[in-house]
C-alpha cells in the first residue's frame, strides 16, 4: 500500500490537528467501547492503524493487554512520543499482509478510520484467525457525513470524475457494507450502529478543495499531477455551478461505532 504508508508518513506530524478527535471526544469514544465489551477490563485488545494514539493511548489505560498496529511508522513515532510510559507495544506491519498476531490472541480488535484501506476478504480471514474463539468482538470506528451533504455531495461528484478516468476511489461506506457482507457468510452477528457523537463545523467547500490539493493522491488513488489538477478544475467548477450564491459554510458530521460480533 504505497499510497497509504507516504500519505500518513508525510501528514503524520499535522495529522490530529488537521483531523483529530478532541480528548472529551476520545473518551466519549473509549467509554462506548467499554460499554459494548460489556466493561471486561481482562481483555486483549488489538488497534489495527493505530495512528497517532489519541485513542489507543486510552484503550491502553483500560484493558489488561493492548498491541496497536499501523503502516505508518511516521505515524507510529508520533504515537511512541505521547506514550508517557514508554511501555504500550507498537508494531509496524502492513493491513495486506499477515498481521503480527498469534492464533486466537484477540479478545477485541477495534479499528478507527483506517480499516478501508485493508481488502475486506483478508480482513475477514485474519480477523478470525486471530480472533478468540469462544467470544470476540470486532468494532470498527467511522467519521461519517450527513447523506445528502454538500461534504457527501461534492465527494461523489469527485469519485465519479476519478471514475472518468478509469480510476477506482476508495469509498469507506461501501467498504463497510462488503465487510458486513463477509462477515454475515461467516455467521456473525451485526449489532445495531452506536452513535458516540455528532458535531457541526464552520467549513467550506473550498476549504474541502485546497485540501484536497495538499493530499498526496485523490480519494485512495494516484492519479498524475495532470489529470488530479484537470479533476480538481472540474470539481470547483461543479461547486459553483451546483451550489451557487448559497455557499455552504457548515459541515454536518457523526461519529459511529460499528460492532461486529464474530
């Protein structure tokens, strides 16, 4: 996955402040997943992308044994470095391959925004095989955009230009779906979505463009500098046509839990 290991190397050092959670947030987060674990404190945990560790720092504080694992090893620093006790295991390893995890080690494996990026088919075969056998629980985390959104509309919009171009965006939603998908072949059952929070925030869809000029690719792909500047053009211009005078200044976002019970 080279599009993903140099994109969160190069924004590692920005990563929270460009798109953190906010401790309250986290521990809300933490809390929930406790709640859904149903408080068992003796669990292991495994963190598939670990990231920075705003949440894994915490989850470390709460279960008995914890191993965060990420692609990044820019990332993986700046988790080490907020890890006041030098002592949480991290463990560099690319989704795509075999996770450096024993056979039925894992009593929860939790993922936030990052298990998209892993092909849903070998997720599935390495959660369970890593996967307690007489009782796991699989959570995955998601930022989510309101549906009808101006955010949800203008990354539609960007999928189907890259499309244009013969190239396949990655789309968390429908990862999630074919995720479910595999795990209900496997008879396991998919609890109800636990909403943690949901949050407004003063943004634009030009704010929403000039970042999407900083990123290394576009949407899980690596388009040439040419044709990304050729989707970019077209996609402002789409904006302006679609949104007008009513220049959307609010952006309507959700945090969800997703439990998956194996």
């Amino acid at each position: 996955m080279p599009t993903t290991t140099s994109f969160y190397d190069q924004q590692a050092s920005v990563f929270d402040q460009r798109v953190g959670l906010s401790l309250p947030r986290c521990k809300q987060v933490v809390a929930t997943i406790e709640q859904l674990c149903g408080f068992n404190q003796q669990a292991t945990l495994i963190e598939m992308g670990c990231g920075t560790g705003e949440l894994g720092l915490l989850l470390a504080a709460h279960f008995k044994r914890y191993v965060g694992i990420d692609f990044s090893l820019a990332m993986l620093k700046q988790y080490k470095s907020r890890d006041q006790t030098d002592s949480i295991p991290l463990i560099q390893a690319d989704g795509n391959a075999t996770w450096p995890v024993a056979n039925q080690q894992a009593d929860i494996i939790f993922s936030s925004r990052a298990i998209h990026w892993i092909d849903p088919m070998h997720t599935v075969n390495e959660i369970y095989r890593i996967a307690n056998k007489k009782h796991a629980l699989l959570i995955i985390g998601r930022v989510e955009r309101a549906r009808n959104s101006w955010e949800s509309q203008l990354r539609k919009q960007c999928h189907q230009l890259l499309k244009q171009h013969h190239l396949t965006p990655l789309d968390g939603g429908q990862h999630l779906t074919k995720l479910c998908e595999r795990f209900r072949d496997k008879n396991a059952e998919i609890q109800s979505p636990q909403v943690v929070y949901q949050w407004q925030q003063e943004r634009s869809y030009q704010q929403s463009l000039h970042d999407w000029v900083m990123k290394t690719g576009l949407a899980g792909t690596t388009p040439s500098a040419a044709i990304k500047q050729k989707i970019l053009t077209k996609l402002e211009a789409w904006a302006v046509s679609h949104f007008g005078h009513k220049v959307p200044t609010q952006a309507e976002r959700r945090y969800v839990l997703y439990p998956i019970k194996l």
